[in-house]
C-alpha cells in the first residue's frame, strides 16, 4: 500500500494453544509533497481504521509525552535518538487532543 512507506506485520497467539494467532500491524504513513511528517498508526483486529500509536499508548494507561517517548526510544542507541524522536514527535502531535485513559 503506498499510503504507508514502512508495515510491520506483528502475529500473536497464547502460550500453548492451538489457535489462529491475532494480526497487528504497526504502519509510519508516507511522507507526501504537502506533509514531511511520518505518523505512526496501528490496525488491530475488529477495528476498522487505523489507531494512532500515542493512542494505543494512552489507553494502557501511559498518558504523558514524556512517558510515551522514554518508552518508544528506550532501546534506541543514544545517537539516533535525536533523529527518531524528531520522526516520532509528529505522532505526538497528532494524538495531542486525548490527554486520559476516558
């Protein structure tokens, strides 16, 4: 889908079960002529359309920028970090309107 430049296709079924394991997908939304920001979103089975990640990161209960950015960059080697929160902070951005887990 060229509306995405980057898919991750996540697959997860319980421990020790034989069943049809659950399909997440973690998408950065191309960047456009008009828009230079990369958005990171996710598609979650039974939901129809694409969840901001910041969202999904609020609704488990990490409700602050700060949180949710210690959390994203934790594993990062320190000099990308810059470079990844730049490309991050448009996520922020766009979850910016919910601030609780309401």
């Amino acid at each position: 889908n060229s509306r995405y430049s980057t898919i991750c296709d996540i697959k997860s079924s319980p421990h020790k079960m034989m069943v049809t394991p659950k399909n997440i997908e973690v998408k950065i939304l191309a960047r456009t002529s008009n828009d230079c920001s990369e958005v990171v979103r996710v598609s979650m089975p039974h939901i129809r359309t694409d969840i901001p990640v910041v969202i999904i990161f609020r609704l488990l209960g990490v409700i602050t920028d700060k949180e949710i950015s210690e959390m994203v960059l934790c594993h990062c080697p320190k000099a990308h970090v810059k470079n990844i929160f730049a490309m991050f902070e448009s996520s922020l951005d766009e979850a910016n309107y919910i601030r609780t887990t309401e």
